[in-house]
C-alpha cells in the first residue's frame, strides 16, 4: 500500500490536522491490512512538513505496522522532522 | 524592540486585556485564520528565499499551533495569536505572540519541580515534556531549537520573566519585564 502524502497537501503542519489525515488514511488506506503488509509513505509533492503533523500521522502508521518503507524524502524539512521524531517520539524507521 | 512589527507585538502582548487590538492585520483570532496567513507567508517565502522556506515555514507552523495546542480555552483574555511577517532581499523577520498562560504555568502542572520562568524555558527546549501528558507529544521546540542552529536563524522567545536566545547556541537569561503568555521574534 502506498500512501501519497502530497495528495493530503504540501504543507502538513499541526496536530489537529495530522490527526484528522491519520483518521482519513486509517479508513481509506490502511483498513483491514495486516501488521505485516508494506507500507510505503511517499514524500514527494510535500513543501513543509513539521513534526507535530508527523508524530500524528507517520509514528503511528510505523508503530501499526513492522514494514513500512519512506519514499522521496528527501526534502528539507522532511528530513528534519524525521530526526526529530527518531530522537523524541521513538521512531524506529 | 527594535523594528514598528516587533513593537506593535509586544505592544499587543503586554497591553492591558480591554486594549488590545483586535482589528489588527497581524490579530489571528483562531487557527483557521492564522493558517490562511501561515499559506500566504510559505507562498511567498518561496518565491524570495526558495533555499530557506521549508525549514523557516515549519519553525513558524510549530510555534505558532503550540500556542493554539497548549491555551485553547485558557487564554488569559484574548484568545488567538498575533502573527507579522515581512521579507526584504537580505532579512527575513518573522513576529509571533500570545497572551496564553505562558511556558512556567503550562509545564509546572506536569513537572511541579520547575521553580521559575528561566527553568520552564529550559526544560521547553531541551526535555521531551508536554503541558499536554498524558498526550505523548513534546518535540515541537526541540526540532524548532535544531532547526534554528542548521539554518543559522536568530531567534527571541520570550515567556514570563525569562528570555531564550537561539543562534549557534542557546542562552537563557531574565528578562526585566513581564512577558504574560510568549512573543518570539524569528530573524535570518
């Protein structure tokens, strides 16, 4: 399964919106997949991302599944906030 | 304060609750209307400085949501921000505010060991913390002190009695006046 983030936006910043893309991707992408089907999340399109949107929408996607691959990442900020997130929020990938 | 945008934000945080102006061009009075200025502002940081926008455009989204994140429904008085910008060919200045409860009141309910304005901005920039546990967030100023340093921004973060200066390093000091809720002055 491929998730196109740049289909949710270019600019993915804050909770409240990453949380509502996780809900939306919950029932569209990922419903009824198993832990052990792989996930790519694709970066490409995406002009800002910040960690607060992340933390909502990839740590939870990578803590729901052992395979899931990012494509296109990279960018500035998604690079930057995959840091983050591997050193506060404990993301493994 | 230097510069007429940085004077009217700390003009706009430290006024006295009936004075504040609302009518303001920089007055984002909810989320929505901040991130309609939030788009315009990337839109146009782009066209200028096309090497330096993603990063600077998420420092901004980071600072400006966490004062909507951490006083929703806990404004001192005015709810919402004040959010100035303007971009020459050598400077970008960026100016955002609040009159929310400020970094000591939002951590001290969860860390009660913080004893001061200089701790809370501390443990804000430096410690996975969140006013808002049991939720697991926190990394919001830790990625925005990062990003200050990689980018070479100067950055001014004021919150009660206490003053954070970010450039290569980070300096934490008091500051004489009384800052209720936060006002951040982001340069590059």
């Amino acid at each position: 399964m491929r998730i196109e983030l740049k289909k949710i936006g270019e600019v993915l910043v804050s909770r409240p919106a990453g949380r509502e893309a996780f809900l939306v991707i919950s029932a569209y992408n990922l419903k009824d997949l198993t832990e052990d089907e792989e996930i790519e999340i694709d970066f490409s399109g995406v002009k800002v991302i910040a960690p607060s949107w992340a933390d909502e929408v990839i740590t939870k996607i990578a803590e729901r599944f052992k395979n899931v691959k990012l494509l296109n990442a990279e960018n500035e900020t998604v690079q930057a906030t995959l840091k983050t997130l591997r050193e506060y929020s404990g993301l493994k990938i | 304060m230097g510069n007429s945008q940085e004077k009217l934000a700390y003009e706009w945080v430290t006024v006295e609750a009936g004075n504040v102006d609302v009518s303001s061009e920089f007055y984002c009075a909810t989320r929505d209307v901040f991130e309609a200025r939030f788009g315009r502002m990337i839109r146009e940081l782009f066209e200028k400085r096309e090497d330096d926008a993603s990063i600077v455009s998420a420092v901004v989204g980071e600072i400006a949501n966490n004062s909507f994140d951490h006083n929703l429904g806990n404004w001192r008085d005015v709810p919402g921000i004040f959010f100035g910008y303007s971009f020459s060919e050598d400077k970008i200045e960026i100016v955002l505010a609040d009159r929310g409860r400020g970094i000591f009141s939002t951590l001290k309910k969860v860390k009660p060991e913080i004893e001061n304005d200089q701790e809370a901005l501390t443990v804000a920039f430096t410690e996975r913390i969140s006013g808002r546990a049991p939720e697991k967030r926190g990394n919001g100023l830790k990625f925005v002190r990062e990003n200050v340093q990689s980018k070479k921004m100067h950055l001014s973060f004021y919150s009660g009695k206490a003053k954070a200066e970010l450039n290569d390093e980070m300096k934490i000091e008091e500051n004489l006046e009384n800052i209720g809720g936060c006002l951040v002055i982001i340069t590059l």
